[in-house]
C-alpha cells in the first residue's frame, strides 16, 4: 500500500541503501620512506567515520516410410523403369495399393471437389433490454482497502519521518507496535529509526522482537547486525551478517558488512573474500571494489588495489574516492606521474578535495615539478 512505500522498501532489502561507504577513510601511510624523502603524502583520512557507508538513508552513516513395395506373382516382363522424379514444386502423388513390375503407377482418381460449406442459421438473439449485470459485471471500487490503525500509525510515522522528525517518528512507531504486535514492518521501522538516533540498544531490541515473529528475514538481520557493529560487539555483528548473507542470496550487502567487521577484527585476508562473495553477487556494486581495493592496501598489495579501482571507476568514473585512492595504490608503486594523472581527475571533479590537492603537491615535488 502507498502507505508503507518506505518500509515496504526497507524490507525488500534496497541494494543501494548501504552504498555510501567512506571508503576513502582508511588511513593510508606516508606515501614513502627513507631518511632522503622528506615529503609525505597526505593520509586518505576523509571526514567521515572510516569503514562506515555514508549514504544510507536509514543509516546515517556510511537469472520415419513404407517400402512402397507392391506384391506380384507373374514375371518381370521388363526392366522396370525408375519413376520419373516429381517436380519440386510439387508434392508427389502417392502409389495405388498394387502395381504391375514395368507398369506405371495409375494415380488415383482426384476427389470431388467439396460442396460449399453453408453456414447454420443463426438463432435469434435474445434481447438484454431490462436485464441487470451479473456482480461480477459490476464496476470495482477503486479505493483500496482501510487501513488497520496500526497501518495507520506506520503511515503517519512515514511522512514524519520525511519531515526529519525523528523522535515524533520513533514515538509513533512505538504506538504502531503497541496497536498490532505482529507488524514485523512496524518492529524494523523503529529498529531503524533507534539507530538512527543513536540509540543502538533500543534499535537491537526492536529488531530482535521483529526476528522473533520472522525468524527468516534477512533485512531484520542486516540491520540488527549494523547496530551491533556500532557498538563495537564486532562478533555477534559477524553472525548477523552471516545469517543475513545465508538467507539473501543475491544481496551484496551483507557481504559488505561482513567485510568491514573483519576489517575491524584485523582480518584482511578474510574481508578480501567477503568482498569478493559481494561482488560475486552483483558485479556492478562499486563499493564492494573500493573496499577490497582498501584492503589490498592494507596487505601490501598495491597492484591488486589499483586494479579494484579501476573497476570502481568503471562503474561510476565520478567517483572521488575512486581516483584518489588509485593514486595512493600508484604512488606505492613508485608510478608518481600516473598518481598525478589520478589525484588531478579527482580534483576535476571535485576541487576542494584536500587529500588529492596534498598528495599530488607532495608526488610533484618528487617528480621535480615546480
């Protein structure tokens, strides 16, 4: 119903929701090393939290023949002659049940051409002067059906949640769960919205109560799951997400996530796969590439992190974070002119971007560039 589009969205498990991630918070070393070099690059610092999806509106945050033979008993007179071979425009007349050895075969007499075909008399119609339509024949209502006051309540919570009121939102969606307890969507709308206030607490609650009436929904997991993250709970969050990611096959999202817990759990080599398993599942999620690209840097693999984030910026060459970080992966690669072409694409798009603006001061000066 147009009354619970938002949450309606919430549960469908919207991809984009959670495809802000700040990938360019990673702290990224000095660009280099040795007593000689006394320049170093600016970090990949970003004002965002680091590992977290920046625009998630919910968040906050970061497909077989006869043989044609006849039988006879008398002798062959004469060779028999091979029957002559049908035109190929036409289609060839069929053999007579017996044929003499060296006779031709006798056609058969054509049928009779068919009488014409009359047609029955149509009967009287009868008249449907004064007669009333079946119900079906009825016209629909064209309004839909009323809402619950629950349903209600989840409406009302929407529009307010479009105005930004978040308290008056998560204050009405309580009375939406009081009014029918069985709403699920009502349990993860305020799940969301606690969160949303900071509060991660009651958001688990929330979220946790909804599981409990749909053991199987994975957007419920998802969210329970984020919010655990936010505190710090990085292993039960590492469960969530697993369970979210076992059940939502064709979601990258919890993937995502999964990745960005073991990140915090100091477990690169894991949270590659758990990136690569996300981008398995919808190769044109960019910031599944951008944060294995972050991880690669992590490991010491520049080369494999540059790869990521050309195909980051393949799949949306406006991306900032795309090309500064590329040029962070050059630089470690000691490709100081290739990072300049990078941290200047970043700067066309946008130029305030001090990290790019840094860096590709400090990859000049290398380069003897004044």
């Amino acid at each position: 119903m147009m009354s619970r589009s938002r949450y309606r969205t919430i549960v469908s498990g919207n991809r984009s929701a959670l495809c802000g991630v700040a990938a360019a918070a990673i702290v990224v070393a000095a660009l280099f090393s040795g007593a000689g070099h006394e320049a170093r690059l600016a970090s990949a610092q970003d004002s965002q939290t680091p590992g977290i999806p920046e625009d998630d509106p919910f968040a906050d945050e970061l497909n077989p023949f006869g043989s044609g033979k006849g039988a006879t008993t008398a002798p062959p007179a004469a060779a028999p002659r091979p029957p002559a071979a049908a035109p190929k425009t036409q289609l060839p007349m069929p053999f007579p049940e017996r044929t003499l050895p060296g006779e031709p075969a006798a056609r058969r007499p054509s049928s009779p051409a068919p009488a014409p075909r009359q047609e029955p008399a149509r009967a009287a119609q009868p008249s449907l002067r004064g007669l009333t339509p079946f119900p079906e024949a009825e016209e629909e209502e064209t309004e839909g059906p009323d809402l619950s006051p629950a349903e209600k309540l989840l409406a009302e919570a929407e529009q307010l949640g479009k105005e930004g009121k978040l308290e008056a939102e998560r204050d009405t969606l309580r009375r939406a769960v009081a009014a029918d307890p069985q709403l699920v969507v009502a349990h993860l709308a305020l799940g969301v919205v606690c969160r949303r206030l900071g509060d991660f607490e009651g958001s688990v609650e929330a979220l946790s109560k909804g599981l409990a009436i749909d053991p199987e929904n994975p957007e419920l997991y998802l969210r329970r799951g984020i919010a655990w993250f936010h505190q710090g709970l990085y292993g039960v969050a590492l469960e969530d997400f697993e369970d979210a990611a076992g059940i939502a096959y064709d979601d990258p999202r919890p993937e995502l996530w999964r990745g960005l817990t073991l990140i915090e759990l100091n477990r690169p080599l894991e949270a590659i796969n758990a990136y690569a398993s996300a981008i398995r599942r919808d190769r044109t999620f960019m910031i599944a590439y951008l944060n294995r690209g972050l991880a690669y840097l992590s490991t010491g693999e520049p080369r494999k992190a540059e790869f990521d984030f050309d195909l980051a910026i393949r799949h949306n060459p406006r991306d900032v974070r795309a090309w500064f970080n590329r040029g962070v992966a050059q630089s470690r690669q000691g490709k100081y002119a290739e990072a300049v072409n990078s941290y200047t694409a970043a700067l066309r798009i946008n130029p305030d971007h001090a990290p790019s603006l840094k860096n590709r001061a400090a990859a000049e000066r290398l380069l003897g560039v004044k």
